[in-house]
C-alpha cells in the first residue's frame, strides 16, 4: 500500500511539473508575439511633426514605408478596408506577380510537372486626413512581418501659404487700380490695350497663387502614404499534360511507302506531259536527223 501511495504521488508532482512548464512556454510564447507586433507598431508609427490645435504651423507630412507582409493580397485587402475607414482613399496600386524561374519536368509520357517560382508585390498609394496618419500606420503596423525602411517627413509650409496669401491681395489691388484707371482715364486704343494686358497678367498671377494656396491645403489636410508590399517567395507546382513529339504524329511504313509510289507517279505524270509539250521540238529533230541520213550524209 505504501509503495502505490508513493508511485500515485510522484505521478502527481511530475504532471504538476508538466503543466506547469507547459503554462510557462505558453505565456513566453504569447509575451513574445505581443512584444513583437508592439515593436513593429513602435518602429513605424510616429508623432512627427503633429500639429496643435492652436498652432500657426502647417504641416505637408508623407510616409514611405517597405515592409515584407505573409500575403501580399490580404495585406492590400487589410489595408484598402483601413484606409476608407479612416475616412482616407487609394490613389494607385499595381498588385503582381513576378516570375523568378519556371521549371518543366517531365514525369511520364504524357505528363510534365511545371514548378514555378515566383513573388508578389504591391505598391500602393493612399491619401489618409493629416489628423488620421499615425493611426492608419499603426493599423499598417499589423501587417508588416519585416520592415525594410520607414521614412516620415513634415514640410513647414506656413511661410508659402502667407507668402501666397499677401500676393493674392497685391494682385487684387493691383486689379481694382487698373480697372479703375481703364474706366476713367482710358482714352486712346493703345492705352487700353495695354491696360486690359497688365490686368489679364494681374489676375493670372492671382489666380496662380489661389491655385497653389489650395493644392497647398489639399496636401496639408490629406497625407501622403507609399508602400511597397512583398512576400517571400512562393512555389507554385502543377500537372499538366506533355506536348507530344512530331514523330509520334507520323504515318506507319505502310503508309509512306504508298504515299511513295503515288508520289513518283506523280512525278512520271509530269514528265510525260512536259515531254508531250516538247512535241514540236521532237518531231523537228526527228525530221532534221532523217534528212541528215538521207541526202547530206551520202
């Protein structure tokens, strides 16, 4: 009794232990992954340049990043959906496949096995609010399964917009003066010609700074992401059925041999009826030669 008492309690101690280990590789393994999707999330979301709610500045702010994802298609996929939930649009994306080497081998006589060798890439484009960037990043930051490169800028454009802004007003006064100037004092044909063509310059100069004062606020509200996506690459192996040789489409012996005979018969045919042709020049030569005989040999 003593000795099952004992066996039954280290039966006990030694499943403790497993359990035990097992729970403890379990909680590094998930430790792990969480310290490794935080890390990627950390390496490439960031707070550059973000702007305060009273702050004059106005910032351009644009993302390149590379990174290598497990599906190219699911990831654009992931992306695309997080991009127009964020309230931001794609701009371009060309998802392909580049083929790295195709291989043919044949495994019977009427089978070959076609290995091919090939990667998928995307690269996309995408325009996201300025105030949404670091959380789309960060929602990119999911898929990535190794980053090549992140680079973020933020281009002070304060300068520029005020810089447009008062030229907008030089060339609105300037065009008040001038049209004021035509109306009142414009008398010879000359003078007015030249007048209409200084305020024709006048509002395409500020029509010009209008123009750039918006594609300016466009870039400032909407931001700019590149992304290159790419996967390791993929083996992709089928059967299909073998091209068969030009011999194997040959007739038999039998076959070629008839084919043989009518050919030269064809050929006997024809030379026969060129001879035929030839009828006049025999029948002369035939005539010459009996004469020949005859008369001029004796």
């Amino acid at each position: 009794m003593k000795t099952i008492a004992k066996l039954g309690l280290t039966t006990l101690v030694v499943i403790a232990l497993l359990f035990s280990c097992k729970k403890a590789d379990t909680a590094t393994g998930e430790a792990t992954a969480d310290y490794q999707n935080t890390a990627d999330t950390t390496a490439v979301s960031s707070s550059a340049a973000v702007e305060k709610k009273d702050s004059k500045q106005k910032f351009i702010r644009t993302a390149d990043i590379k990174f290598k994802v497990r599906n190219v298609a699911k990831s654009t996929y992931a992306i695309e959906n997080a991009t127009q939930k964020f309230g931001g649009y794609v701009t371009y994306t060309n998802l392909q496949s580049t083929i790295q080497d195709q291989i043919k081998t044949k495994i019977s006589q009427d089978s070959t096995l076609e290995t091919t060798k090939y990667v998928v890439e995307n690269n996309m484009t995408i325009r996201v609010p300025n105030t949404q960037l670091d959380t789309v990043i960060k929602t990119i930051a999911k898929q990535i399964d190794f980053l090549d490169f992140r680079i973020i800028k933020a281009d002070d454009v304060s300068l520029k917009l005020l810089s447009n802004q008062l030229s907008q007003k030089r060339s609105s006064t300037n065009e008040k003066r001038v049209e004021n100037a035509i109306d009142n004092k414009g008398k010879k044909i000359n003078d007015i010609m030249e007048a209409e063509n200084t305020l024709a310059n006048q509002k395409e100069a500020n029509d010009n700074s209008k123009i750039e004062n918006l594609s300016l606020q466009d870039q400032i509200n909407f931001s700019t992401i590149t992304l290159q996506l790419y996967q390791k690459e993929t083996i992709k192996q089928e059967i299909t059925a073998s091209e068969k040789d030009s011999n194997a489409y040959k007739p038999n012996l039998g076959i070629q041999v008839i084919d043989s005979l009518k050919s030269g018969w064809y050929i006997l045919e024809a030379i026969f009826v060129f001879l035929l042709n030839l009828w006049p020049f025999i029948l002369i030569g035939l005539g010459s030669y009996f004469l020949y005989n005859k008369y001029l040999k004796k």
